[in-house]
C-alpha cells in the first residue's frame, strides 16, 4: 500500500470509525469489565446460589418431616 492509496480511503476509514464508535459497538477493556461487574451483581441480587437453594431443600424436607409427625400424631389420639 502506498500513501495515495491511504490518503484516498482514509475519510472512509474515519467515518466508519466515528460510526462503530457511537453506535458502541467497539468497547474498551474497561468498559467490558464494569459491564460484568453490573451483571454481576444483578445475577447475585436476583437468583440464589446453589448452597442457598440445597439449604432451602434440606428447610422445607425438615418442615415436611415436623408436619408428618404432628400429622399421624393427630390421627393417632383420634
């Protein structure tokens, strides 16, 4: 490539970077990094994890377990 062949292409080559700019399709490292970080943190507020989802279970099996006894118990003294 030589310099004319630069110079002719280059207000296209300006343009088409003005555009990818303010259409944000071309980001910096840094913008991508606190773009993860929102997710993130919206992933965390707004889905449990899997320990807190295994607790749950092991909660409500117990509460079933408590219900059942008190159940037959019930049944028991009728």
């Amino acid at each position: 490539m030589d310099a004319k062949t630069i110079l002719e292409y280059a207000p296209i080559i300006i343009v088409v970077l003005v555009f990818l700019y303010q259409q944000r399709l071309v980001v910096t490292p840094e913008q991508l990094e606190r773009k993860h970080r929102e997710i993130m943190d919206d992933c965390e507020k707004k889905f449990a994890t899997i320990q807190d989802h295994e607790h749950i279970k092991e909660t409500v099996g117990d509460i079933k377990d408590k219900v059942d006894a008190i159940y037959n118990k019930l049944i028991a003294e009728g």
